[in-house]
C-alpha cells in the first residue's frame, strides 16, 4: 500500500537497525508516484532523488540550508549534489543497504519546503 505524502509530512523517522527491513520496490514506486519530481533508482544501491531548480546560487543555498535544517530534525540525512541553480537531493538507508520509510518522510519534507 502506498504512503501519502501528507501522511508521510506528519510522521518522524525512527532508528534503524541493520535488521529494519528495506521497503519493497513495488511500495517505493507507488509512494513515489504521488511524489513529483521524485525517482527510484536501484544501481548501483537503491535510492530515491530528485532534482530541483532555483533562479540564481541564493535561491539554491537557502534551500539547501533548510534540507540540512530538515535532516538534523530528523537525524536522516540525504546526499547532495549542489549548483548555482540547482540541488540533486538522494535519500537512501545505508544501514539497510535499501528505502526505508525514513526516506520517504523525509523526502516528502523536502517537498514540503517548496510548497
């Protein structure tokens, strides 16, 4: 069953363990679908990722400072990939070698950020 990204904006991210199941695929598709923008890619490891676009470096940053604002809040935290007007923004559970739902309340965050 797909999460909603409304849903997902309310919750927080909770440890996990090297026993924490990765989501399934099929369930990471589905969730993803109602999130814009957002895409799973699984090699070389999977993850999720989605690039936005700002009109000029300030724009940029002051988005990236927010992310940061978002991840230390929720103690998960994403890769990025920083331009002068742009931020690829990749979220992917290391411990579980997988998405975890983390990734997915996060990622919904960060779209929330931008409206």
């Amino acid at each position: 069953m797909a999460l909603q990204p409304s849903d997902l904006v309310a919750k927080q991210c909770t440890a996990c363990t090297s026993e924490t199941p990765a989501l399934p695929e099929a369930a990471v598709r589905q969730t993803i679908a109602g999130m814009p923008g957002w895409a799973l890619s699984t090699s070389p490891r999977p993850e999720i990722a989605r690039t936005f676009k700002f009109a000029n470096f300030h724009e940029t940053m002051a988005f990236v400072n927010a992310v940061a604002w978002v991840a230390h809040r929720e103690d998960h935290h994403p890769d990025m990939v920083v331009g002068y007007n742009r931020c690829v923004v990749r979220y992917s559970t290391h411990s579980i070698g997988g998405i975890s739902e983390n990734d997915l309340i996060c990622a919904a965050k960060v779209d929330a950020l931008i409206g």
